[in-house]
C-alpha cells in the first residue's frame, strides 16, 4: 500500500484508508480464523491513539492476533509475561555500569525494557503487583519512561494491550478503576464458532505457515491518527455521547431507574471523549467522513463495559455492566 502524499486531501486519504483497512482484514484473515469484530476495535483504539484490556480464556490465539496485527502494520511488537516477581525495571529498563575498554572508565548505561515497542502485549496483567502494574500505566498515559533523573520517549506509535483470565482469580491483583480508566476499550474475547475451530485445527496441525504481509506501516499510522482527530462531528452526535455517559452516574438526573438500583459509579468524562474518539476511527474505517450517532452507538460496550462498577444488589442478580450499558442505550432510544 503506498503511503498518502501530504497534499492529498482529507476525503481522499479516508477513502485510502478504508481502503487499506479491507486489506488489512485480508492479511490478517491469511493467519487468525474469524475475530472480525476484535480486529475492527483493535484497529479503532491503535487510530484513535488508545489502548485496550482484552479479556478471554487461555488458549483462543490472543498473542498470535497481536503478533499478526504487528506485522501486517510493519511495526515493532514485543509481549512482557506478568508474575508476581515482574519488577518495574523489567519493563521499562534499568541503568546498568559500563566500562570503557579504552579509558577503563565506568558511566552508567540505561538498557530498554520491552515497554520500547510500537505494540506492546502486557499478558495477564493482573498477575503482578501493582507497583508494576502502575509503571506500564505511566508509559501508556506519558509515552514516555523516566529513570535516574532521565526521560526517554516511547517508541511511536505506541499501542498497548493487555490481557486479562477472567477465570483463576486467586492471587492476581485486581486493577483499580482509575488504572481501568486508562483503557479505551473493554474487549471479550469469544469461543470460536464450530466451522471457525474446525478450520483452525485443519490449519494448525499441518505444515500450512502463513505470514502477514505490510499493509502500512508506522508513519502511515501516525497520519491516519492525525486524519481521525480531524474527522469533523455534528453537536448532536457529541451530546448523545455525553448524554449516555451521564446516564450511567447513578446520583445524576439523568440516571435511569436500573442505573440506580445497580451501579455505585458510572462513567467518567474520558468515557464520553472515547466515544467520540472511537465513532470517528470507526466511521473512516468504513469510508464515511463524519461520525453519527450509530458509530457512538456501536462503541458503548467496549467503551463503558469496565468503566461501570456495579452494586451489591447488581451482583446478587447477575446483573453484568454490559448488560446496564444495554438498558441505557434502550431507554434513549
């Protein structure tokens, strides 16, 4: 795909890029079996300039989708395993003491840590303390990594994701809603379907390797992230997103009856940011230059799923938060 020349107009390069999006999927589709959902948001979040928390059970090819997505993107990928022992130095870097052979004079040496990466897969991250939960957090929010007084920035662009079991819960480490805060997206990851899995055993247990060829690459990225930031947005659309937001604070007066009777907190401003952010990536991707309110619509779940904390009376009934996102976006209907 050759990269869009800066004179080309704003029109042009959205259809460019939906363009490259098709065959992204494409690329993509030669390695990792069905997922088209996962792929679309994981793409909106990298356009969007945010991270996501991808949620699933062992085994449903998480680390191969991002390694995939990476090289399709010809872009830097590096996975950092989380265990309780992970110190913040392994992720970041650690200053190390050089010796010239010339001179035999000693300087300290700062070493990149994996967080030096355009895409960087935090795998269950909540199986390390939150000391080092909270040095990957400050890199995403800064891009950049400070040690001994220095700053060294982040590798752009820089996408984060990390991955959470959402069973074997005995001894993790729980992130705080400020630090869940941080993600743009909640994502599940799902079962395949019979026809998918029988597919990718029939391709997994043969010879068949496929690889991902470049679709884009990092300063094609950067300038889709710019073209997304500029995708114009009617007032309506933005106050439907702030609307919804507002109607998951339970001590609103907006709050619906099942927003109150079920959530302690609800969404925070960046929700609302988020929405937005997410419904422009979404509209380009599909070749549209300006967001409406089905795009907002379609970025609700991801977008305030973990962003809910439910109450007591919510957890006795099995009320999940996606399913108080669904009863607000009802009620607005």
């Amino acid at each position: 795909m050759p990269r869009i020349p800066k004179r080309t107009s704003d029109v042009d390069a959205v259809r460019e890029l939906a363009m490259a999006y098709a065959s992204l999927k494409k690329e993509i589709a030669t390695v990792i079996v069905g997922q088209d959902a996962i792929i679309e948001h994981l793409v909106i979040a990298l356009l969007a300039r945010g991270h996501c928390l991808l949620v699933g059970v062992p085994g449903l090819a998480k680390t191969l989708l991002i390694k995939t997505l990476a090289q399709a993107l010809d872009l830097s990928f590096r996975r950092i395993q989380f265990t309780p022992d992970l110190m913040p130095g392994d992720i970041t870097g650690t200053e190390i003491i050089e010796e010239d052979r010339t001179t035999r004079a000693k300087a300290f040496k700062f070493v990149k840590g994996p967080v030096f990466a355009n895409i960087v897969l935090a795998d269950e991250i909540n199986r390390t303390p939150p000391k080092t939960q909270a040095a990957l957090l400050e890199a995403m929010q800064e891009h950049h990594v400070t040690a001994a007084g220095e700053t060294y920035p982040l590798d752009e662009p820089f996408f984060v994701l990390a991955t959470q079991n959402p069973i074997e819960q005995e001894g993790t480490y729980p992130l705080p809603e400020a630090q869940l805060d941080r993600f743009m997206f909640n994502l599940w990851l799902e079962y395949p379907s019979f026809s998918e899995e029988v597919q990718i055993v029939r391709t997994t247990t043969s010879q068949y390797a496929a690889q991902a060829s470049r679709v884009l690459d990092g300063e094609d990225i950067l300038g889709f992230q710019e073209l997304v930031r500029r995708v114009p947005v009617a007032d309506n659309v933005i106050e439907y997103a702030v609307r919804l937001a507002n109607r998951t604070r339970p001590n609103g007066p907006d709050a619906t009856p099942d927003v109150k009777k079920w959530i302690r907190w609800g969404a925070g401003p960046r929700a609302s940011q988020y929405l937005i952010l997410g419904a422009k990536a979404r509209a380009v991707l599909q070749g549209r230059t300006t967001a409406d309110i089905a795009d907002v619509i379609a970025m609700a779940g991801p977008v305030l799923r973990h962003r809910l904390v439910t109450s007591f009376n919510a957890e006795a009934e099995g009320v999940a938060t996606i399913d108080v996102v669904h009863s607000v976006l009802k009620g607005m209907s």
